[in-house]
C-alpha cells in the first residue's frame, strides 16, 4: 500500500487571487502539483464508488435553469412519488454488492417539510445506515431540529451544493438566495452530519467564478468533506440547454483546484462523465479526483452516466481500486 505523507495544515484564508494564480498554472504543472497534494492526504491508487439515487423525482418548484426537475421546465422527466422504502433498500443493497461504499438519496423539493414524507426518509435514513454505508442525502433546505433528526437516524452526509458563486447564483437561480444554501450547510454542521458541497461548471460563468465558489467552500471554518464537481449536463428543455460542452481541461483545472485548496476533502468526479471517454477521466483522478458516482440504471439522477460494470472496467484499466470503507452502522442519538 501506498504510505501517505506527513500532512500539512489546512487553510481557511484564501484570497481570490491565490487561488486564480492556481487554476491559471501551466496544465501540467498545476495536475503535477495537485497530483502531489492527493498523494499527501490520500491513497492514491483508490477510488470511492458512490451511488445516487433519485427517491422522489420531478415536481419541484424551484427554477434552478440547469435542472430538469423543475416543474416550470418542460422536459421528458416524468414526475415520480417518493419511492417505498423497501425498493430503496432493495437498491442500497445492490449498490453495495457492486462496490459502492456510499448510497445517496436525493428527493426534488425545494426544502423538507415535516410530513409523512420525512418521516419515511428518516426510516430510509435507517435502513441503510444498518448496512454499513456511509448514507447521504439531498433533500433542499434543511432546519437544525430536521438535521437533528437525520443525524439520531445514522445519517453520515448531507449534500447541498453551492452550484456557483455568490456573485453569479441569481443569474441561475431566483427562487433561493445563495444564503439559504450556506444556512443549511451550518445547520448540518451543527447536528454533527458531514457535508458535501460542490458546484457545477458550464453554466455560463466565468473561471472567476468557479474560484469565488471554491474559496467559499475552503474559507468554511471546517472543510465540507466532500466536494462534488460537476459538468453542466445539458437537459432538453431547460434554459441551458444550448450551452456548449464543457471543455475537459476546464473540469481537470477545477478538480485540480479543488483538490489543492481542500486537500482532506473527497474531491468526487460527478455529472458529465457520459460525454468523457477513458483517457479523459483519467486526466481528472491524476489531477486528485478520488470518487465517481455510479449507478445500476446508468443514470445520475435524471441524466444518463456510466454505468457499473463499464467503471469497473474503466477502475481495472487504470490501475485503481474501489475505496473499502469500514464502519458500523452510525448513531450518536445516545450521546
């Protein structure tokens, strides 16, 4: 196995134009030095396989323009109740015997009420907590008694992304201020849950937006634990649809980016893996990326991604490994 490194301190002081001196490196130097810095902090012949599953889909009444779940949009996305828990356990299971040591559950609302619904995510929550994976979820805004009530239930993560900085969000999104995002964010820190935070490129901002979004996030007083980078997966019938691909190199300098500033964070490759081949990914784990999600119906959420056995294959080629993850099931409601 690989040795790690003796870890440098982190740091939550960033200035904006640090981190643009960084993104703006010569490629290959900035993958050298952000492939040094993985391999500070993490093994890097290891990748974690999460699974993100859509438990109620469509129907929301946010307008985020990059979404095809906003009932405003008109897509092929059809509408689905929230699932019952017994076929999400079914899934979770599944996921795991197939590598995955992480199961997300995410539910198209624009914040969790205190219903029937919650009650049966918590139950959820429950389940898959008892098979020993880390269990996240994405469920919009979220109260400090809502993520209370997650965390007694095992929940590990939380996932409420940032999607872009501050100064660009309301040219993607009116029916959310960027402050409600950070809101959440606080209060799954105080409930004790970890948080997953990342954002999207392609949306039309510019590479100073994605380091004000990134110098948000490693300017926290304590690092979200997981940074999900997404490409902007183009949806028929959203307002972004026409926008151009996203160049790769644009992803390998964001995940490179990442992964020097927040060096203790999972920095996961995420949407836009379909429209990547082999040697593009690749690029992305040399420049620090260390988890990907996949899924049995070939899917994120509602756009198509890899599917299982085409990562395995991609993992075997490339010489990596799914990260083992090792824990009992999780509960601090007696602490």
């Amino acid at each position: 196995m690989m040795e790690i490194k003796e870890k440098k301190a982190l740091r939550h002081d960033w200035t904006k134009e640090e981190l643009l001196e960084i993104y703006n490196k010569p490629l290959l130097e900035l993958v050298y030095m952000a492939a040094s810095v993985h391999r500070e902090w993490h093994n890097p012949e290891e990748v974690q396989i999460s699974t993100l599953l859509s438990v109620k889909t469509g129907g929301c009444p946010e307008d985020c323009s990059y979404c095809g779940q906003a009932a405003r949009y008109h897509t092929d996305i059809k509408v689905q109740a929230l699932l019952p828990t017994e076929t999400v356990l079914a899934h979770a299971q599944k996921a795991k015997d197939s590598g995955s040591s992480r199961f997300c559950m995410a539910a198209a609302w624009r914040e969790v009420r205190d219903n029937r619904d919650f009650d049966r995510i918590i139950e959820m929550v429950k389940g898959v907590n008892e098979m020993g994976l880390e269990v996240c979820c994405t469920l919009g805004m979220l109260t400090e008694s809502q993520a209370q009530r997650l965390q007694e239930a095992g929940l590990y993560a939380y996932n409420h992304n940032l999607d872009t900085s501050e100064e660009f969000y309301d040219e993607i999104i009116s029916t959310r201020r960027f402050d409600n995002r950070i809101e959440t964010i606080k209060n799954v820190r105080k409930a004790g849950i970890t948080v997953c935070s990342g954002g999207i490129i392609g949306l039309g901002e510019k590479p100073e937006d994605r380091i004000s979004m990134l110098r948000t996030l490693a300017n926290m007083e304590k690092h979200p634990e997981s940074i999900p980078i997404n490409a902007l997966a183009r949806v028929a019938g959203t307002p972004l649809e026409f926008l151009p691909k996203v160049d790769v190199w644009e992803m390998v300098r964001m995940i490179a980016t990442a992964r020097i500033v927040l060096p203790s964070s999972m920095v996961r490759l995420s949407a836009g893996r379909i429209e990547m081949s082999e040697v593009e990914q690749a690029w992305c784990f040399m420049a620090g990326a260390n988890s990907i999600f996949t899924g049995e119906r070939e899917t994120l959420l509602v756009t198509p991604n890899p599917g299982v056995d085409e990562d395995m294959s991609m993992l075997s080629n490339l010489g990596l490994r799914p990260m083992v993850v090792k824990r009992e099931a999780f509960c601090n409601s007696s602490l």
